[in-house]
C-alpha cells in the first residue's frame, strides 16, 4: 500500500492545473493517467482558445497543453506522474487501485481530486455501428496527433463549437466536408466559426439529422431527414450523400463512474451533461475531502476546466494544511474569472444547470 495525502486523477488541463497549483502550495501529490501522455484534449486542438489572457486566449490548444505541462514539469520533487496508468477502483476509505505496466498497485490517500473529463455521445440511427462513423475527438485524434484523414468525404453532426471547428479544420486536412447537419433549428457554436464554414461552400443544415448510414463493409452513403419543431421526422424529406465518414460532435457525458462508485451524492442535470456530484462551491464533493474539477463536474470550455483545476487543487491542498501564501487572493480571482467565463447567453445553460444542482452555483 502506497500512502499519500494527495492523489489527483486525470491528466488534461483540469488536472494539471489542480497539481501545479498544490505544488505552489508545497503540497506533494500523485498525479495518475490512463494516457501514455498527459494534456487531454489539448493535445489535439490547434484552434485559438476564445477567453482572456488568463485562460491563453489566442493562444492554440496544443500550446496551453506544452504550458501547462512545463508548469506541472518545474516541480519534480512535488509532483510524482503516472502516465498509462488506469484508476480501477476509488472505495471509501479512500484507497485508490491503479492498473499500471500490468500490475495492480493500491494508493491510500488523504484527498482525492477527480479530474476524468467526459467522453462522447453517440446518435442512435440505423448502422451507426459501421466503420466510418467517428465521434469529433477522434476524428481531432487521427488527424492532429497523428496526421491521418479519417475519409475523403464526410458528414458533419452538430453544430456547437466542436462540430465547426472539427469541420474546418478536416477541409484544411484536404477532406471535403459535404454537409453540416443540426438537429436543433439553431446553429449552437460561435457564428464566426459557421460563418467561415458557409464562405468555402459548406452547407449548414439546421432542423435536420441522420436517419440511416448505408454500406457493407464500411460507410458509402447517408441519408439525413428534417425535422419539424416537435423533433419529429418529415416524411418525404430524405436526402442521400455519397460519403465514406460520418462524424459526431452532439456532446459530451462526464465521466463520474469513479464518484459514483466511492459513494458521492449524485444528480442528473441536462444542462451539464448528465450524471454529476453535487458540490459546494469550492469543488468538495458529498464526501470530506473527495474534489472534483473539469468536464467530470459538467461540461464547460477548456477555460473552465484550467480554472477549476487551479481553484480545486488550491482548496484540496489548504485543507491537508499547505495553504498557499496568496490563498485568499486566489480564490476570489479564480471564483471571479469562473463567473465571468459564465456570463453571457452561452453559458446560461451552465448557469441554469449549476443552480439545478445546487452548492457550486456561486463557484
């Protein structure tokens, strides 16, 4: 049995941000991911982030990553990292079981930071099981970490932010992008981003998705149908295109299977994704001293997860008794750049879900 008084799980920018933050404090921590290596989804973006110069506004995914991890670097005698390594179990006398280079090896910690992010949702249609058919972080994964096109003709689904910039950036990979398609009769992401994709020939189709993929051994057509404002198909309105890839960008669903098992109190909340802990707001679960920051708490911005991390790894590391000397000062700023990161009409709905679920509303 490995003893520490901090563990932190999972390596994108919440978690990062969360270890570099107790390191400041002086607080040693493990720092444990399934990856082979640490950034998340950062490590795929090569878009600008949007935000202010203290989330790295103008600044591409892929260099926040590089930051982040030289931040989490400078402190080696602090921040011990474990790269390929999968959290199995979480109980609750807060023992962590870790799969690692093939060996099960057990953690008993004193705190806890649940930093798991989310993973994709899926459309349910006919053959959405055949090869092709991608979710927009993969297609992110094939091409930007490892240079390959994911088809010569795809179909884009969602409209938010990931879906439009998935779209470009796959033309600008030399894949045509045939058609956009959105079920809601509302584009979700930034204009701009839409925008740019009408000015090279990109349809955008709103009220519309797919009803059915068709091929034998992988995807050579799909027919879409549009919907009327009760979300019901319009008989009559199909329209087939010749594709060889279909990519899905309609969400994400936290990844809470490790609070739900250690026992934390949960609730189903739309507006952030699905099933989440419930918190206070400074990111401490039902149970003393189990945190969790990131995607894994709802889905928000990458913005949001980096200052989540900085706020939940300050907090976790004051409560084992390494207070940061700037403690205050910290948590008013990140608490404020949170609220600020949520004003606005895009993030009412984390607004309404945050009051839905109760304590983090003032976070």
């Amino acid at each position: 049995m490995i003893s520490k008084d901090l563990v932190i799980i999972g390596g994108g920018p919440a978690g990062l941000c969360a270890a570099r933050m107790a390191a400041e404090a002086g607080q040693s921590a493990i720092l444990i991911d399934r990856n082979a290596k640490l950034g998340g989804q950062l490590i795929k973006q090569t878009h600008m982030f949007f935000g202010s110069e203290k989330q790295y506004a103008k600044t591409r995914g892929i260099d926040i990553a590089k930051k982040l991890l030289d931040d989490v670097g400078s402190y080696p005698e602090l921040i011990e990292v474990w790269e390929d390594a999968t959290v199995v179990g979480l109980y609750p006398d807060k023992v962590i079981t870790v799969l690692k280079q093939e060996k099960y090896l057990k953690i008993q910690a004193k705190a806890i930071i649940v930093a798991t992010g989310a993973s994709e949702k899926v459309l349910a249609f006919e053959n959405n099981d055949l090869p092709g058919i991608y979710g927009a972080g993969a297609v992110q994964t094939l091409m930007n970490v490892y240079g390959v096109k994911p088809g010569n003709k795809i179909i884009m689904v969602g409209s938010g932010n990931i879906g439009l910039i998935v779209s470009y950036q796959l033309m600008q990979a030399g894949v045509e992008v045939v058609s956009l398609v959105e079920a809601s009769p509302n584009i979700g992401g930034y204009k701009v981003h839409a925008a740019k994709l009408r000015r090279y020939g990109v349809e955008i189709n709103t009220s519309c998705t797919i009803k059915k993929a068709i091929g034998k051994e992988a995807v050579e057509k799909v027919v879409t149908i549009k919907l009327d404002e009760n979300w019901n198909e319009i008989p009559g309105t199909e329209k087939t295109y010749e594709v060889d890839a279909i990519c899905i960008a309609v969400g994400l669903t936290p990844l809470t299977s490790l609070l739900s098992m250690i026992g934390c109190e949960m609730k189903y909340i739309s507006e952030l994704g699905g099933l989440v802990p419930v918190t206070n707001k400074y990111h401490e679960t039902s149970i003393d001293n189990i945190y969790v920051c990131g995607d894994s708490s709802g889905i928000e911005e990458a913005s949001s997860a980096i200052v989540e991390g900085y706020l939940t790894g300050l907090i976790a590391s004051s409560k084992l008794g390494k207070k940061h000397p700037k403690f205050a000062e910290l948590v008013d700023d990140f608490q404020s750049q949170l609220e600020n990161l949520r004003n606005g009409p895009f993030g009412a709905k984390i607004r309404q879900g945050l009051k839905k679920l109760g304590g983090s509303v003032d976070a």
